[in-house]
C-alpha cells in the first residue's frame, strides 16, 4: 500500500481581515469558504495560546488557507509558501495596484519572484 501525503490546509497569522480579504481575494483569487470563532479554550489546547480568534478559510480546488486574526506578532524567518499561478505578469500588476512589491532574486539561470503580503509572510511564486 502506497501512503500519499496531501497537504490540506496552510494557516497564518493576520492582524487585518480586511487586508487578508484584499491579498487573499483579490490578489490570489481564492473564494472565501467559510469562517468561525475558535475560543480561547480550545486555542489553548491546541495552540498553548488563550485567545479567542476569528479564522477566516479562503481556497479553491487545490489551495486552501486558514486565516487567523490576532494582533500577536509573527516571527518570521525561513518559513514561506510557494504558490503556482497561471499569469505572473497580471500577479505582478495585482501586487503593485494593492500596495505590495514584488521582487526577483536571481539563481543561476533562474529568475524567482516572490512577495511578501500585508502580514509579513511570505510566498515564492511560480
């Protein structure tokens, strides 16, 4: 039997859903599914953090994203997401008209684009 691994979800931090809704929706154009309130006892539990949150769930057929609004900082380093997309050049266009700058690092012969979104995290775009 051949196990195969499926990556379900992904979820970051954001301080501003109305930004989240902005780079989620209208930049990646992921359709908002679904949203709820995880209390602060059950985020304790899974999380050691006792907060009430909202999350906010933002997907499509293949990419899905977990959005939990909290004003607590995320620490960033490594950690970074790649995203395949159809268009870079209409990506790019997006990005600049909401505020946010992409940029390429040059690999070898390769070119790579990434952007960072209004909370700071961070995407390789391919």
């Amino acid at each position: 039997m051949t196990l195969k691994n499926i990556l379900q979800h992904v979820a970051i931090n954001y301080k501003d859903k109305e930004k989240a809704d902005l780079f989620f929706s209208k930049i990646l154009d992921l359709k908002l599914q679904k949203s709820f309130s995880l209390n602060s006892e059950l985020s304790n539990e899974i999380f050691n953090t006792l907060e009430q949150v909202d999350v906010f769930v933002y997907g499509n057929n293949f990419t899905i994203f977990e959005i939990f609004i909290t004003q607590k900082e995320a620490i960033h380093s490594f950690e970074h997401m790649c995203i395949k997309i159809n268009n870079k050049n209409e990506f790019i266009e997006k990005c600049k008209n909401y505020g946010l700058e992409p940029y390429k690092i040059n690999k070898e012969e390769k070119q790579l684009l990434f952007v960072k979104d209004f909370s700071g995290n961070l995407y390789e775009i391919k």
